[in-house]
C-alpha cells in the first residue's frame, strides 16, 4: 500500500544539531513526497511558536504540536483537536517538583511561557547556543505565571523541564512515576516532558488519520526518541536515523544515516516512490 501521509519528527530526525537547519536533501525529499500526492505533517514536542523557519517552505496543511497535545490547521491556525492539562493539576507537579532548583516552562495555546523566577536558572542552563536561540523562540516571561494562566483561562499543553542537572536526574524521574495521570518522554538528552496521560504524538496522529480518512497502513512516521514511540508504533511503516534511542531502533527501521546526514531524505527516498 502506498504512503498518503509522511509524520515527521523535527530535533534529532529531520533538523540538524543546531536545532534550526535542514539539510537540502531533507527539503527535496520532503517537496517530492508532496509532489506525490503525500500529506506532509510534522509531529514535535516543541510549541507552535518554536516551529523551525524552514516549514513554511513546506505546503504544510496540518502540525502536531506540543507531543500531540494539540493539532493545528494552518493556514488560519484553526484547532482540529486538543488534548492539554488542567491548572490545578500542573500547580499540584509543580509543588511536587519545588524542592529541586529546576528550570520549568510551561507550553500554553502554542507559546511557551516561563515565570519570572526562573531567569536566573535559565541563564546558567548549559546548552549550546542553536538550542538557547530556539527557546528563546516566542518565549514569554510573566510574573506569578500560575495566576496569569489562571486568570486568562488558557490551556497547557504541556509542562517542560528542558534540562534535569545530573544530580537530580534520578530523584526527579522517580518522583514524576508517582505522579498518576501523566505521560512522561524525553525529546533531547537530559530533559523531561509532561503530558496528560492520554496525550502522545501516536494518538494525535490516529485522530488526524480518522478525520482525512487516512489508513494507518498508509502511514509513514520518523521519529528518534522516547516522545515518537507511539506515533511509531500507529504508523504502518516506521524508521529511524541511526543517532535514535535504542527505545526507537527495536520498534523502527533504523536508517543507515544520522539527522546530520539526511536520514529522513533517505527513508522518503526508499519508501515514498511509488
């Protein structure tokens, strides 16, 4: 069966290590699949506001956003589906989280949004500096940010701590497993992600297939680590780059190639010819 929608992770798949690059392999291929007939979708943890230049090139109709806590129809951003946290419920992990001296962002309505208490943690976060300009991507920072989510009634779509020191990693995860009803995953090395229960990139993409009555079947999705799993699993056909998680190499065809080195242009090339 031919392929009639690509899912495409974006760090660590499609983007190269500076988080903001594509290779012109990866462009092509990605403009050839569309010339197919392809419904090109991006499925990323990042927030709408953080998407990468380089998509609007792209004749994108709909993008996964947030882990797939959200699904947006562009042009006009309309909201096809949204699966978010409630305010109450993100205070009550964040009170759990308050001992650790933790950078924590919270993704509201496609924007990411910080506290004002947490400047100081984030000008020490040891990252290089492609990752610190994609943060700083639509990066809102409010005073009392809880009171201000609350006031305003916006949605979270998901809380993010962009990096756990080492000497928290342990203690952080085993506290975050106690925690019910929320879906933890990791997108880069040394972070952690917090959805509700329900919300992954693999049931987002199960609602978009349903409403473009799209077979799983004919499903392609790339993907490299712990937040792509499910995606991976729902589509009929599944890969990896090589630089994956070994978590997504036993479950997808490992690409000969890393994100460097057009691993995405790659699998398009071999499985979306016909």
């Amino acid at each position: 069966m031919s392929v009639a929608l690509l899912a495409f992770d974006l760090d660590g798949t499609t983007v190269c290590n500076d988080h903001h690059t594509v290779s012109s392999r990866n462009l092509a291929a990605l403009e050839n699949a569309h010339a197919k007939g392809i419904e090109l979708v991006p499925a990323t943890g990042r927030a709408q506001g953080r998407l990468p230049d380089f998509l609007s090139q792209l004749p994108i109709r709909y993008i996964i956003t947030s882990n797939g806590a959200k699904i947006t129809c562009l042009p006009d951003n309309e909201i096809l589906y949204e699966n978010t946290m409630s305010l109450s419920f993100v205070a009550y992990i964040l009170e759990q989280l308050n001992p650790y001296p933790i950078y924590w962002e919270l993704y509201v309505q496609g924007c990411c949004y910080v506290d004002a208490s947490m400047e100081h943690i984030f000008s020490k976060l040891p990252f290089p500096r492609g990752r610190l300009e994609m943060m700083a991507k639509n990066r809102i920072v409010q005073e009392n940010l809880l009171h201000f989510v609350k006031k305003h009634n916006l949605r979270i779509e998901k809380l993010n701590l962009p990096y756990l020191p080492p000497e928290y990693q342990h203690s952080v995860r085993l506290l975050l497993e106690k925690i019910p009803d929320i879906t933890v995953s990791s997108s880069l090395p040394q972070n952690a992600e917090i959805n509700s229960t329900t919300c992954n990139k693999g049931t987002a993409l199960a609602y978009l297939c349903s409403y473009l009555n799209i077979k799983r079947e004919e499903v392609m999705a790339l993907g490299d680590n712990g937040n792509d799993i499910e995606m991976l699993q729902f589509a009929g056909i599944s890969a990896a780059p090589s630089n994956a998680a070994p978590c997504v190499k036993k479950i997808a065809w490992e690409i000969p190639a890393t994100n460097e080195e057009s691993a995405l242009a790659i699998a398009v090339e071999k499985w979306c010819t016909v």
